[in-house]
C-alpha cells in the first residue's frame, strides 16, 4: 500500500498544479469530529493549493493525525503569480495576519485543542511570521517546517515563543535549485537574497548580530536529509517532504508527541 501510494504522490507532484480544483477530495478532513480533536493548518508554497499540498494533508492523516487538517491558501490563487507570492511583504503581513486570527479563533471555539502548523517552502516562512502575529499570550502545539524559503539566520525567538513542543526544521543540501539558486537570485520570504533554511537549516546568530538572541536549541529541532528518507519516497529534492509516504511516516509522529515538552527524535 505505502508503495502504491508513494508512487502515486511522486506522479501528484508532476501534476501537481491540478490540486486548486480538487480543494473537495479533502472534505473528509475537515469534519466537525476532526475539529473536536484539534486543529493542523498545512501552509502551502508560493504556488498555492496544490497536490503537493493535498498529499501532506494526507499523509498526516495516514499517519494517524485525527484532527481536522485543513490547507490554508495565503497566496492569491493564481499560479503564474508566484513571484509576488514570494516577494510581497505587504501580502504576507496580511496573510500572517488571518492565519494567526484563524488560530485564535479556532481555540476560542475548541479550548485546549492541540494545534500545529505545517508549511512547506514559502509556507513554512508563512508558519513563522503567522507565529510572530499571534497575541501573547497564545500558543499553539508545534510548527514543522518542510524545507522552508527563508533566511537561515532569521531570528526565531519571537516565533519560538508561541510554540509548546517546538518547530521542527527538515532541511536538505539537495534542494539546489529552489532553495539554492532560486532564493538566491529571487530572495527568500523575508527579503534577503541567499540560500535557505530549508536547505541548509538556520544558523546561530554571529557576535556582530548585537541585540540578537542565540538559538533556542532546546526547541528547535534541525533534522537534516538522510539517505534512509529515501526509502519513504524523500530524495532530498524540494518536492521530496512532501509525498505522502513521507509525511505519514516522518512528520505526523510530530504532531502524535501529546501535551509538554517535546520528546528527543528518532536516532537516524
């Protein structure tokens, strides 16, 4: 079945613009009970719902994830604007914006539900500037970042704050051309033209960064690419994290850790 599916996925991930007219198939993800359970937002990149995104949401909930997953569009909806998605600070400032109103309006709703994040490309950038938004005294369960376009020495203290369990970064030296080049040459979410977290995972901040706090190790958890991701259909690309196989079996025990401080990983 895992075979079947993952094979599936990596055929999804060529076609993968087709998911802005399947938003339905996933309908069954977002029942009233799955609500009552919690909460998963899945950020997509810069090109918007799509089946990338839809296979994330799936694998979550193969992997035994019984909130409601829900996948929340930032972006216009238009593919081919897909440079304004990763440009627009103005856009994103908004769309962080209604992701944090969307949080708080969820656990006004559903008290002590847990809630997570999880953003691939330019929405794991999206999940952390949605965190740095959020009110005070809100915080959510945990953030997974799927090799994310932004800066590697981007200052999370303010999104670690909003955040019980942790963000868990998978980043990867493979991802070349998106988050090498790409980002590079176009810049990453944040404004600065270089190579991103997503692939080279974030860095502490130097002794010339004054004013800027150390990483908060304690719950950041990097977890670079490993040969043995190939075998959950991972091969360090950009699409990789994103198949369905993966997810289940490499994020959604993530978001299965429960309530408190986050547990260690799996040794590789």
């Amino acid at each position: 079945m895992h075979i079947t599916r993952g094979c599936l996925s990596v055929l999804g991930a060529l076609l993968h613009p087709l998911g802005r007219f399947c938003g339905s198939w996933l309908n069954h993800l977002r029942t009233p009970e799955r609500l009552e359970q919690g909460l998963v937002l899945v950020l997509p990149g810069i090109e918007g719902q799509s089946l990338l995104n839809h296979d994330i949401a799936r694998g979550l909930a193969d992997g035994g994830v019984r909130s409601a997953i829900e996948i929340y569009d930032w972006t216009t909806g238009v593919y081919l604007l897909f440079v304004h998605h990763l440009r627009s600070s103005r856009r994103h400032r908004a769309q962080s914006e209604k992701i944090a109103r969307r949080i708080v309006d969820y656990q006004h709703s559903y008290p002590g539900r847990p809630v997570h994040l999880v953003g691939h490309s330019g929405g794991g950038a999206m999940a952390v500037l949605a965190l740095e938004k959020l009110p005070a005294d809100v915080t959510i369960t945990s953030a997974v970042l799927l090799l994310a376009a932004i800066s590697p020495t981007y200052n999370l203290a303010a999104a670690l704050a909003h955040v019980e369990q942790g963000i868990f970064n998978f980043h990867s030296r493979f991802d070349l051309f998106f988050l090498g080049l790409a980002t590079l040459v176009a810049g990453t979410i944040d404004g600065p033209h270089t190579v991103s977290a997503g692939m080279v995972g974030f860095r502490p901040a130097t002794a010339t960064d004054a004013g800027v706090p150390p990483l908060d190790e304690q719950r950041l958890h990097q977890i670079p690419f490993r040969a043995a991701m190939i075998a959950d259909f991972n091969c360090g690309g950009h699409m990789g994290v994103a198949n369905r196989v993966f997810v289940a079996r490499q994020v959604a025990p993530l978001l299965l850790q429960g309530p408190g401080p986050s547990r260690p990983l799996p040794s590789a």
